[in-house]
C-alpha cells in the first residue's frame, strides 16, 4: 500500500503561525508601554535656582529638550507599529495559505457544484492525518498512561487488552466488525506484496494469506488505525513489512433536533417477594429521585405470595400519603417468584397511552439525571436502552479497616475500589411498552433468577431496533448476600454463583482476604523483631 511522503503537519504549521502572530501583538503592547511609561522618581529634574537672572530662559531650555525627546518617542513608535502591522498581515497570508492547503475538517462540506474541490480538500485532510498519527515518528508523552497499546492478532486469534464482555485475553473475533476488519486489512497486504511499485516485469514470488505471520494494530480515536503486518520472506531470517493506515475522516453533522421530555412519563416496574426492608431503602431513593425531582413517574409493584406484603403495602401507602404520590399501582399474585412473569405482568397491566417502561429490581438506587437517560435513549419503533450499571462491592470488606461504613450516598462512588461495571447483567433496561409488547416480552417459560432477561435482550439483537448499551454514572447495583437455591438448574446455579463471587470484591481485596494469616504472622515477627532491637 503507497503511503505518503512525510511532510510537516498542517497543525503544526498553523500553531506556529498563531504564536507569531501572538508574539507580534506582544511586542506591540511592550513598546507603548516602553514609550509611554513615565521616568522614575529617581531621575530629578533639574532647575535653576528661584533667584537666578535665567530662570525663564532654563525653564524654556528644559521644557524644549523635553519636547523633542517625546516627539522623538512618538515618531520612533510610529515606526515601530507600521513594520510590525506590515509582519502581522504578511503572517495572516501565510496562515490563510497554510489553511486552504488543509482545509479544517469542519469546512468539508458536500459542495455538489465542485466536486472535484471537496475531493481534494477530502483527500488532503485524511492525508494530514497520517502526519498527525504516530506513524513516522513517536510523539511526547506526559506519562504511561497516555500511551495508546497495541493489540496483536494472527489468522486465527487476537490478542487483546480489552477484553469486553468475554473476559477472554485471546479469541478468535467474536464482534464481525472487528473479524472484518482484520481480514480486509490481510488482504489488502497480500495484494499489495503480490504488486510491488517499480519494475512490475520483475519476477517475484506471489504471496498468500499462509505467509501471514502476525500483525499489530492500535487505534487513535480522533485520528485512525495503523497496522503494521510480517510475513515470510525469502528465506528463514527474511521477512516482508507492510505498514497499513486507516485514516478516520472529518467529523459530519447529521442531526441537530431539539428533545422536549416533559411529558414523556416512565412506569418503573418491581418484581418483589418479601425483602420489606429492602423494599423500605428503595422507596426511600424512589421518593427523593423519582417523586421530588423527577415528578414524572409512576411505579407498578407486582408481589408474589403473602409473607410480608401487609408491610410492603404499609410501606407504599405511607409514602403515598407523606409524598402526596398517587402514581402507583399494586399487583399481588399467589404464586412462586418469576422475575420475568412478574415484569411481564407489570409492563401489560398498563392501560394508558404508550409509556416508557424501566424495568427495576429492589435493590437499585438511581438519580433524577438517570431517568432522563432513561428517556432520551429510547424511542419507540427506533431505540431501547441497556444501561450498564456500576455494582457495589461488600462494604464490610471495602470499609472493613475504617471504624464505621459511611451512608449509602457516600458509598456510591464509581472507583475501582468500590464496584465494577456490571456488563454482563442485562436486568435494567428502559424500552417504550409498544416495543416490549411487539418484541413478544419474556419467555414466561423461565422460572425463578435469571435467564430472563438475556432472553429478551437478545430478542431486541435479533430486531431492527437500535439497542444503546452504554456505562451509566447514576444507576447503581446496592450489594446484598446473594443466595443460589438448589432449586435452580445446573447452568441458572453456575450463572448465580458466578455473580456472587464477583459481587464481594475486587480481585485485590478477596487476595488480601486469602492472605490475611500470612499478613498478620508477618506483622507479629516484625513487632517481635522490634522489641529484640
């Protein structure tokens, strides 16, 4: 694949261009300054004296010499400020050159009646961008953290730091973007080694996807992707280079609407078997997010069995009465708990107009800001939201050196610390209720913790709806000792106990804990060794 000669960044060049014109306006400020600035108080005029014969003749000669001095001031930075005018509009044409040789990418417009001009602004902004990219040259960095890894991959797997929903640090591309990508990328290297530039009547070897032997890849967000790919040469310590980039073109506009959500109302739906003082925590969030800020909002709690639901009802006419909330419906169903059933239930019992539905289970704390999330990233026959939220770790073990855990809302601090994203839970989801209804809703099939809500997700995959899965900063997982029933299946089991390891801590924290004998043996012989000294 030809690559560009290097030729000096277009960015550069107009920053350069800036700071002199910076520096110009500087120096035209340090001069009248200079010229203006009156003489110190150390510089004493001196007079005649009072009684001299001279006296008017001395004050004239001063005042004269005074005179032309000032007038020679003004006339030298008169000649100042012209050249320095006539350098700052010989650096505005330099920088009006520089700027139409790259044109900025927010000037590319599809200008239909010069098309050959769009093309070639188009062409020499992604050439810029290899110029901008570290790919002749390394670039300056702060710290290691800035440093942008490579990933590597072979015919077969890819090697890789983020790892994503699999966990898996190699695999073969799951994402067909990703599977995609590297495939065209190989060939394009083949082709390119098959056709080298210069004599093409020169005999050479042709080249197969076998000969590759691995590649490496890293993406710069704002600029693109480079590939650097080996291959077999002609012998054992010969190998063929091929440097690829893919340069990402100029930021376009497609759309620009205004979203009014004042009377968009969600129906938060909760599934709950006992768990009163659970429940009691969650109405204590739903009261202060969703009935106070929020206002728009109404809560559908479906509740199997009877043990306890006196008191869950308690709980919910209270709150009614103190919010002044009558936004709320109650289903009881005398049956064993089915998450699933129970949202299914809740989200059809609806008889109003279309409504977005967030589906939510006890022990979750959300803010007002979330619940505009909420509707702004669904849109029925179009959008459904899946947040990812951030999970709580056991705050015995998180605060378990401090002398008291701090409140709820103190806890709730996105740190590696304290949580992680919970991206494999699919259980908090917002979706309009025509949506769910068309979809099919859940497999009522399933019974008792989860499956369900996997099911569903992959019914909205399988549509034409756009799914937004995206990291939310106000939704929150509260931690609470998870149980696995016997009851459950082999694979619900493996599923439950797998979030419940990942539940307690993070991986340093549960090492300390394996550790804790050996760390407090440690300590004994260092204080032991201490008194010997």
């Amino acid at each position: 694949m030809h690559l560009c000669k290097h030729t000096p960044s277009p960015g550069a060049s107009v920053a350069l261009h800036g700071c002199l014109l910076v520096v110009a306006c500087c120096l035209v400020s340090i001069v009248y300054m200079l010229a203006c600035t009156p003489k110190g108080d150390n510089q004493q005029l001196v007079l005649p004296r009072v009684h001299s014969p001279t006296v008017k003749e001395g004050y004239e000669a001063i005042l004269q010499e005074r005179e032309e001095q000032h007038r020679n001031y003004i006339i030298s930075l008169k000649k100042q400020i012209a050249q320095l005018k006539a350098e700052l509009q010989g650096r505005n044409v330099q920088l009006k050159n520089v700027q139409d040789q790259y044109p900025d990418p927010l000037d590319i417009r599809l200008d239909h009646s010069n098309p050959e001009k769009v093309q070639a602004n188009l062409l020499a902004f992604l050439r810029s961008q290899i110029d901008k990219a570290e790919v002749h040259s390394g670039i300056k960095l702060s710290t290691e953290y800035a440093a942008v890894p490579f990933e590597s991959f072979t015919l077969q797997k890819v090697y890789q730091l983020e790892t994503g929903l699999t966990r898996h640090p190699e695999e073969k591309p799951v994402r067909k973007d990703k599977r995609d990508e590297l495939i065209e990328v190989i060939e394009l290297a083949v082709g390119s080694l098959n056709n080298p530039e210069g004599n093409s009547n020169a005999k050479h070897r042709v080249y197969t996807a076998s000969d590759f032997i691995e590649g490496i890849y890293r993406t710069e967000k704002d600029k693109g992707t480079l590939y650097e790919l080996t291959f077999k040469g002609d012998t054992k310590h010969q190998f063929k280079k091929i440097v690829l980039f893919r340069p990402f073109g100029p930021v376009m506009k497609v759309k620009n609407e205004d979203v009014n959500m004042a009377d968009t109302l969600i129906n938060v739906i909760v599934p709950l078997a006992k768990r009163a003082s659970k429940f009691r925590q969650f109405m204590q969030n739903f009261r202060e997010m969703g009935i106070q800020q929020d206002g728009r909002i109404h809560l559908t709690v479906v509740y199997f069995g009877k043990e306890q639901m006196n008191e869950v009802r308690a709980i919910l006419e209270n709150t009614s009465k103190s919010a002044n909330f009558k936004n709320f419906t109650f289903i009881q169903l005398n049956e064993e708990f089915s998450r699933g059933k129970g949202l299914d239930i809740g989200a059809r019992y609806w008889k109003g107009n279309n409504v977005v539905l967030f589906f939510c289970d006890v022990d979750i704390y959300f803010t007002a800001e979330f619940l505009n999330s909420c509707r702004l990233n669904t849109q029925p026959g179009k959008k459904v939201f899946y947040p990812v939220l951030f999970s709580q770790y056991n705050p015995s073990i998180i605060y378990g050196h401090h002398d008291s855990i701090p409140s709820l809302e103190q806890q709730l601090i996105i740190k590696k610390e304290t949580g992680f994203w919970r991206d494999f839970g699919f259980g908090m989801t917002c979706q309009y209720r025509s949506d769910f209804i068309n979809i099919g809703g859940f497999d009522l099939d399933i019974k008792g913790w989860g499956g369900e809500d996997v099911h569903l997700y992959r019914k909205y995959l399988h549509s034409n709806l756009i799914v937004i899965r995206t990291p939310v900063r106000g939704l929150f997982h509260l931690w609470h000792e998870k149980q696995c029933l016997d009851e459950l299946t082999p694979e619900q089991y493996k599923m439950c106990m797998q979030s419940k390891a990942m539940n307690e801590g993070s991986h340093g924290q549960l090492g300390m804990l394996v550790f804790k004998q050996e760390i407090e043996t440690h300590l004994h012989r260092q204080k032991l060794s201490d008194k010997k000294t």
